[in-house]
C-alpha cells in the first residue's frame, strides 16, 4: 500500500513529482497503428522522433489503488493522420478519467461497434467507460498533455486495438480535423471481445 501523498502536476512540462515510471513511444514502435505505412517508414528514417511520452505517478496498478499519469503528445502527423497513442482496451472492464492540462486533443472511444469521441482542452474531462477501448489524438499544433486516473486492476490490452482497431482515425480536414468512420468495422473475434467485456462491465 502507497502511504498518503500529494503530486506535482505541471501542465506546462506534462511532469509529475514525485514521478514513477516514465515511458516514451517513438514513431517506429506505433508501426502497424497509422494508415500510410510509407509515411510511417520515412518518418522513422528521418529521426525516428518520440510521439508521445507518459509520466506516471508513484502509484502501482494493482487492485485497489488509483494510479494516475500525464501523458504528452507531440504536435505532428503521419501522412493526414494526426499523432497518437497506441490505444488499448481495459481487460478487466473499469472505467477512466482523462483532465485536459494544455493544447488539444480528441479521446476517440470504441466497443467494437460504435466510435465515439470527445474533444478535451484544458479544464475538460473525458469519461471513458467500461468496455471501451481509447486512444487520444494531438489535434492542435502544440503539445497536448492530460491527466489520466484509472483503477490499478484495469490492465492495458494493445493486441485488440492493434488487431481491431479504434473504428475510426483522426486526420486533417479543411476545418482542422475530422474523425472518420474506418468502412466495414470490426471482424466477429472483435466484436465478441468487447461484447463479454460489456457484459461484465
Ligand atoms: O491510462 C491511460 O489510458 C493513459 O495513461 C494511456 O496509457 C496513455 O495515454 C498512453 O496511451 P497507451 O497506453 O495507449 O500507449
Ligand atoms: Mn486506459
């Protein structure tokens, strides 16, 4: 058990202090993720740049304690796609907050049948319920940082987003960004995966 403490969070660098485990993704370990493979590929090649980078607070996941961490994503995009994080869902069906701290995002949500999605600024907060795979997406043209607190016994399941998908991508459009909708949907194997976890959620 953790011992009661309080947390500097600064919006401004996405630290947190006192801070846990701190983790960076660079582009070629989101290979897979967009949808211009060949511009993933030059991108690597020319830099390899971090994507995102995870701050968490000294908290572990396990049953019972509330972890919480600042997640930053770098301002930039792979061909139309803007950058994100790899996404995953929650094996164990619980649910998550995400606080805006600075620029702007979208929290794009999937349960393997419907997308939807919420754009978060700072002093916004993004629900995300059980049963619902997520991924955030850097919309704005500096780095956006949130806050996200979730239950320690949730866990992080990436193979169903990296085999399933979010439903939809979020790219540039005329207006800033769109999100659309992926054609087809998810394969019977993924549907069933979120629909057992629904249930229990
Ligand atoms: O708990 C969360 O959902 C977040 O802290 C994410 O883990 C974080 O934003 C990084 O995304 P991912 O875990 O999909 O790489
Ligand atoms: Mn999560």
């Amino acid at each position: 058990m953790v011992r009661p403490f309080a947390a500097g969070i600064d919006g401004a660098s996405g630290g947190v202090d006192p801070a846990g485990v701190v983790s960076e993704r660079r582009l070629s370990d989101l290979r897979g993720l967009f949808r211009d493979a060949a511009a993933l590929e030059r991108a690597v090649g020319e830099g390899d740049e971090v994507v995102y980078r995870v701050v968490a607070a000294p908290v572990p996941e396990v049953e019972g304690e509330v972890p919480f961490s600042v997640t930053t994503i770098e301002a930039g995009r792979v061909g139309d796609e803007f950058y994100m994080t790899r996404g995953h869902a929650h094996p164990e069906p619980q649910g998550e907050v995400y606080f805006g701290l600075s620029g702007r995002g979208v929290l794009l949500m999937y349960d393997g049948e419907e997308v939807r999605w919420v754009e978060i600024r700072p002093g916004v907060a993004g629900y995300i319920p059980p049963g619902w795979a997520h991924r955030t997406a850097n919309v704005g043209g500096e780095p956006f940082r949130f806050l996200a607190v979730y239950p320690g016994s949730a866990g992080h399941d990436y193979a169903i987003v990296a085999e399933g998908g979010m439903g939809a991508r979020v790219v540039r459009s005329a207006a800033g960004y769109e999100v659309v909708e992926e054609p087809g949907g998810a394969g019977p194997a993924v549907r069933e995966y979120y629909r057992r976890r629904k249930k229990r959620g």
